[in-house]
C-alpha cells in the first residue's frame, strides 16, 4: 500500500515542484502564496514582493508591491512611498513617494500618518501644511503611537512652528504619551519637561 502511495506522489511532487520553479524567482515555499497573489489578495500580493525582494528579485517584487497598492494595502502603500522618497529600487521622485505616504496616512497606516506629519512639519510653507501635520500626528497618537502625542506635547509646550504654546495642551498629550508608553513597558520620563505648569 505505502509502495503504491510513493509511486502516486511520486510525480505529483514532480509536477508541483516544476510549477513552483517556473518563474526564476519562485520557489516551492512562495508557490501557494504567488497562488493567493495572482487570485488579488493584496495581503498576498504584499508578502510575495516582500519574499521576492529579500531574494534579490527586484522587478517581480516591485510588480506585485505596486498591485498591492492598487487595492489600497496600507503597508504596501507605505513601502513603495519610501521607495520613492529614497531612491530605492526605483528612481526617486518625492512628490510621488509623498502622495504615496499621505494615500496611506489617509487608509489608516500608522506610521505614515507620523512620517508624514514630520515631512509638513519640516516643510512648513503655510498654516494650513502646519495644520495638516497636527492632525496626522493627533491622528497617529490616537492610534496609540506614543512619539506623535510625545511631539504634540514639546510642539504645544514650546510653541514650535509657529503653534501658540498652550501648556495644558502640552500636558495633556505629555500625559496620553506617558499612558501610551506604560502599554508597552517604555519609559519616557526623560523625555518630559518637569517644570510645566498648567495654568487655567
């Protein structure tokens, strides 16, 4: 019985791993994921460019990085943003790596609606850019990432880029910053003012 088994798998195994070879970059281990990819699993179609990309498969992993994007997978978007904003794998070109950030911000992407908030930030060229930047860290900082309400607190605390300092504000996201970090056992002491006071 187990003879007749091996002699049925046998080529089964055969077929299955000439499939899972048939693209220079693919291998046994990516096939079934490239099946959920090529099926418009962005989640797959992600995995794969990732896989492919650490494997040294630039052009097939930029392929399916950007069909991913296309359906609005909000790490993707992240990646190909900073692909673009570096200059890695592609040709730089910012404007677009920041469309592409600011699209993920707005899908809900942690991370970008940060990075993204720092860029208007630096960039700074009108209150409305200023505006925009606290909201994406207000944004960030509501999803529980503690450096966007950390930099909401110094930007309200100092009046940097050109906030009216307001230190009540301050405390209360130097506060909602030091609950974010008991979360995750990080302490961020050292990274608030001891000597804000709150006047109301």
């Amino acid at each position: 019985m187990l003879r007749r088994l091996a002699i049925v798998m046998v080529p089964f195994i055969a077929i299955f791993a000439a499939k899972a070879h048939a693209g220079s970059c693919i291998g046994a281990g990516e096939y079934l994921l490239k099946q959920y990819a090529q099926k418009g699993d962005p989640q797959a179609q992600y995995q794969l460019s990732e896989t492919l990309s650490a494997e040294g498969c630039q052009q097939e992993a930029m392929r399916w990085l950007q069909r991913a994007v296309s359906q609005d997978h909000a790490e993707a978007t992240f990646i190909l943003g900073i692909r673009y904003i570096t200059g890695t794998g592609v040709t730089e070109d910012l404007l677009r790596g920041l469309n592409l950030m600011e699209k993920a911000a707005r899908i809900g992407h942690l991370e970008a609606q940060f990075q993204y908030a720092m860029v208007l930030l630096d960039s700074s060229v009108s209150h409305d850019h200023r505006d925009q930047a606290l909201y994406w860290l207000g944004a960030a900082a509501s999803q529980g990432d503690t450096k966007a309400a950390l930099t909401l607190g110094h930007i309200y605390a100092a009046g940097l880029h050109g906030v009216e300092q307001h230190t009540c504000q301050a405390s209360d996201w130097f506060e909602a910053a030091t609950l974010l970090a008991s979360d995750v056992n990080l302490d961020i002491s050292n990274l608030i003012p001891d000597d804000l006071r709150c006047d109301t």
